[in-house]
C-alpha cells in the first residue's frame, strides 16, 4: 500500500506551479458554475416552462457552448490566454447573476445563449495556457491535473447547489455563481499575471495558417464530434435505461453515475504517467479509449444481470481517462508553430456540437426503436470514430514521409 501510494503521489510530481494554480481557478470556476445541473429543474418547476420549451433552451445552451468556444480561439490568438481568461470569467459572473431575471422563453433563449457564450470561451484559452506553462514532457499530465480540476468541481458544485436552493432559493444559486466566478478571475488576475508567472519559451509561428484550413486536423475533429456523441449517452440517455430497465432508483443512479468521477479521482493520473512512460503515440491511446467506449455499449446488451452496467461504466471510464488527455495533447502537438488559438477552439467546438445533437438524438433513437437498437447504434458509431482515427494515422504517416 505503500508503494502504491508514493507511485500515486510521485504521478503528480514535475509539475509546475501555475500549472496548479491554474487547476485551483479551474475548480472553482467549474464548482461555481452550479447552475447548470439544476437548469432544467429551474425551468419547469420555478418558472414554469414545458419539457419541449426546456428542449429548445438546451439547444441554445448548446449553440451558445460553439459560439463561445470560437471566440475564445479568435481571442486567445489576439491577446493571449491570460487576458482572454480573465475577460471570460469576469463576464460570465455579471452575466451569471442578469439569469435570474428573464421570465419569457425568447429572454431566457437569448439569456444562455450570451451567458455560455462569454463563459465556453474560456475553455480554448486554459487548454493554451496549459501548454505556455508546462514542460512538453509534462503536459498531457498537465492537461490530466486540469480535468482532475473540472471533476472535482461538477461533483463538489451540485452538492453546494443542492443546499443553496435548499436555504435561498434558486435566485442564491444565480448569485453564488457570479460570485464565484468573479472571485476565480481575481485569483486569476493575482496569481497568473504575466509579472508572476513564468510561462515555456514561446513557440515561433512558422505557419499563419489556422485549423480550419488544416484538412487533417478535420478529420480528427469530426472523429471527436462521433466519440463525444457517444460518450456523453452515460449521461442523458443510459441513466433512463438504468432507471426503465433495471429499475433502479435516482439513489442506485447517483452512486453508479459517482463511481465515474470517483474512479477518474482515484486513477487517471497514474494511468496516464503510465501510458506516456510506454509511449506508443497519442492517437492510438485515443483509438483504444474509443474501443472500450463501443465495448461498454456492447457489454450492456449482451445479458440482463445487473452487474454488467458496472462493466459498463467502469469501461467507458477507462475509455473516457485515456481519450480525453490523449486526445487535447494531440490537438497540441497538431498546433505547434501554428495559431494554437484556433486549434484548440475548433478542439472545444467538437464536443460543443456533441451536445447539441447527441442528448436529442439518444432520445429519439430510444422512443422510436427502443434501447438495444440505440445501443448498438453508438457502438456503431464509435466504430466509425475509430476507423477515421486510423484513417487519419494513415495521413499522417504520409504526410511526415
């Protein structure tokens, strides 16, 4: 137990402080931004908003992630990370707390849409912050310790929010969002200003061109948008199945649905410095991250034992803590000497586009040809992700010959 404790501390060893301190604004931000889980509730049960107006609110949630995520990508290559994370976050608190006052459907639309907007363009620039302040040897552990952040933020942010509406309401969550927000871009102001933080020597762009002009890169995106189509079935369209199939309760739901985030705590970064030290190339760490997400739809309609959904979860976990950093350091090796603005936009845009159309399209898929049929369906499509994965190897290889 010793050794497995030390091997699990010294997985965190090497990296930098802003790096940490990056994580520590990371969590808050995402802690904060309580609000979101309990959207829907708020719609339908404070202001009163049928299931398809809800619908149609999510849709803008969405477009309003993709507007976001380019702006951040234009921004970041014009004034640099740390403004463009400061701007966001800034934003979004004001932005965060005027949410509580749109009563008509077209208001709130317009509401998330200019909220997720200012907040989503956030993400492009912390993925290039990442890659300013840590080593090239470090930095898909880098990218790990940031989605170690996010984790621990979405599981501590509903537990807070739940008991903010519990004692002030819903118009307290709107505020405590804000205010935590406003309070991540001041840590953000003081502890990563350009005076104190000392980021990697910068890159030199040799190519002007942007990723959307990178046909490549494209095909990788498109094999993103497929995997986060699937991946995020786990938590839309599987915890119904979970509930109408095996009749389980919103309790049995809730802990099977923590064991995710618990499991990424506990292993994900020793999985990961594991992965690097065998270092057998980023895109077939997210290829066999792909294959055990369609694995885990296959396991779940092979029996009916009530074990097999643990498989299942415990399957697209692993799947989900090899893809996901393996994943973002390709798309940063993908952008070096280029405008990494733009790539790591066009890299939050994919999984942007994911929820817009893969919460709706599970739903449909289920009430039309049931659940085996819509599961076989993401394996399929996880399928198809990873045969454009080794397209894109073939490419690749010809392209550096």
């Amino acid at each position: 137990m010793k050794k497995l404790f030390v091997s699990y501390i010294d997985s965190f060893s090497g990296l930098r402080k802003e790096i940490w301190l990056l994580a520590l604004i990371t969590l808050i931000n995402r802690a904060g931004t309580m609000v979101i889980p309990f959207l829907s509730l708020y719609l339908t049960k404070s202001q009163g908003f049928s299931l398809e107006q809800v619908g149609w609110i999510l849709t803008f949630f969405g477009l309003g992630s993709v507007t976001g995520s380019f702006l951040g990508g234009k921004l970041t290559d014009i004034f640099g990370h740390y403004k463009t994370m400061a701007g966001s976050l800034i934003g979004s608190s004001v932005l965060f707390v005027l949410l509580q006052f749109p009563q008509d459907f077209w208001t709130f639309c317009l509401g998330i849409y200019l909220v997720m907007s200012i907040a989503d363009i956030f993400r492009p620039a912390v993925f290039v912050a990442i890659s300013a302040y840590s080593k090239p040897q470090n930095r898909t552990r880098s990218l790990t310790l940031i989605r170690l952040a996010i984790n621990l933020g979405f599981s501590v942010g509903p537990a807070l929010g739940g008991l903010i509406i519990a004692t002030a309401g819903y118009d307290g969550l709107f505020w405590v969002d804000g205010i935590t927000c406003l309070f991540a871009g001041v840590l953000l102001l003081k502890l990563l200003h350009p005076k104190r933080a000392v980021e990697e020597p910068e890159e030199e762009i040799t190519n002007t061109a942007s990723a959307y002009q990178d046909k490549l890169y494209w095909v990788f995106i498109v094999a993103l948008m497929l995997f986060g189509l699937v991946f995020i079935q786990y938590f839309s369209t599987v915890p119904l199945y979970y509930s109408e199939v095996h009749q389980l309760s919103e309790l049995e739901i809730g802990l099977i649905l923590g064991l995710n985030g618990f499991f990424i705590f506990l292993f994900e970064m020793p999985l990961i410095k594991y992965l690097e030290n065998r270092n057998l190339g980023t895109l077939n760490y997210v290829i066999f991250g792909a294959f055990l997400t369609a694995l885990s739809f296959l396991v779940i309609n092979l029996t009916g034992w009530m074990g097999i959904i643990i498989v299942g979860m415990l399957l697209v976990t692993i799947g989900e803590m090899i893809a996901f950093p393996f994943s973002n350091s390709f798309a940063l090796i993908r952008s070096q000497g280029k405008k990494r603005g733009s790539y790591m936009a066009l890299y939050s845009m994919a999984f942007s586009v994911s929820h817009i159309f893969g919460h709706n399209s599970g739903m449909q898929l289920i009430d039309n040809f049931g659940y085996d049929f819509t599961w076989y369906t993401m394996m399929g499509l996880a399928v198809i992700c990873i045969l454009l994965l080794l397209l894109l190897k073939k490419f690749l290889a010809r392209e550096a010959a």
